[in-house]
C-alpha cells in the first residue's frame, strides 16, 4: 500500500519540477521597461527616467539616442531677440551611455544627452548667444545587456519665441 502512494506522488512532484524550471529561467530572462518617461529640463537637455524590471545581478548598459534640433539666437542687452537673422538651427543626432547596477532584479535611473551645441554661430558685440527652443524626436533607449529597446514620444521644449 504504501508503495501505490509513494510512486504516484514522486511523479507528481517531478512533474512539478518540470514545471517550474521553464518559469524560473523565463522570469530571470524576462528584462523589460515597467516605465520609461522623457522630458527636456531647464538646461534643454533630454532626460530619460528609466523603470527596468526582470533583471539579474550584473550591470546593464544603456544607451540612449535622439534625432535633435535645437535653436540658439542672439539676446541684446535689454534681453530682447532683435528681429535680424542672428539665429542658428542645429540638427544633430545626440546619445548617452552609461551602466546601472541592478537592485532586486531592478534598475531605476536617468540618462541625459544634449542639447545640440551651438557650434561655430556667435553673437554681435553686445549681445549674448541664448537656447531658444529644443526638440527630440526618434526617442530610443535601449538595454544593450539584454537586448530590449523602448521608443519614446517626441519631446521639445520653448525658453523664448524667436
């Protein structure tokens, strides 16, 4: 009698077994963005805040990049934008790299690029080279590790109007 009960549940308890390795190795694999959100800050640089779950223990590399247009114009010394053609368009792309340690099979972080610099464009004498407005397009942030990718809505940012 005790063998009709022993044998039946050892084949349960393997089957159980089975069952649980697949779900064990697919959760430990199973890295994906739980949120990411990007805004330009007040220095017109995009920032991504990233919310990244199903990870293991070992750093994870990011990147992130932008299709970015920044405008730059020339402020005088009453802070006004004299309506000349004293301004500049950049269009750039911009990225950023950088490597979390995970906590608890997570990573919470930020990463920023940008803006575009001005490049070579200069003000006359007596005025000042001024971030009018930025904008990002073609949001990417991608977990290089393991190789999950999230698109993020297009962000810009007005300081003045031009």
């Amino acid at each position: 009698m005790l063998k009709r009960f022993i044998q039946p549940l050892l084949v349960g308890l393997v089957a159980l077994a089975i069952m649980l390795v697949p779900a064990t190795a697919a959760w430990a694999n199973g890295a994906h963005f739980h949120s990411a959100d990007a805004v330009v800050d007040s220095s017109g640089a995009l920032v991504v805040s990233l919310d990244e779950r199903g990870l293991g223990n070992d750093n994870i590399d990011y990147t992130l990049t932008a299709d970015a247009s920044a405008v730059y114009a020339c402020i005088n010394g009453g802070g006004n934008h004299p309506q000349a053609t004293n301004k500049e368009t950049v269009n750039v792309e911009v990225s950023a790299a950088a490597s979390f340690e995970p906590r608890n099979g997570r990573v919470r972080a930020s990463l920023s690029a940008g803006p575009p610099s001005a490049g070579s464009f200069s003000c006359p004498s007596g005025q000042h080279l001024e971030l009018a407005s930025v904008a990002y397009a073609g949001v990417v942030l991608t977990d290089q590790t393991n190789g999950v990718s999230v698109a993020l809505p297009d962000t810009s940012r007005v300081f003045f109007e031009v």
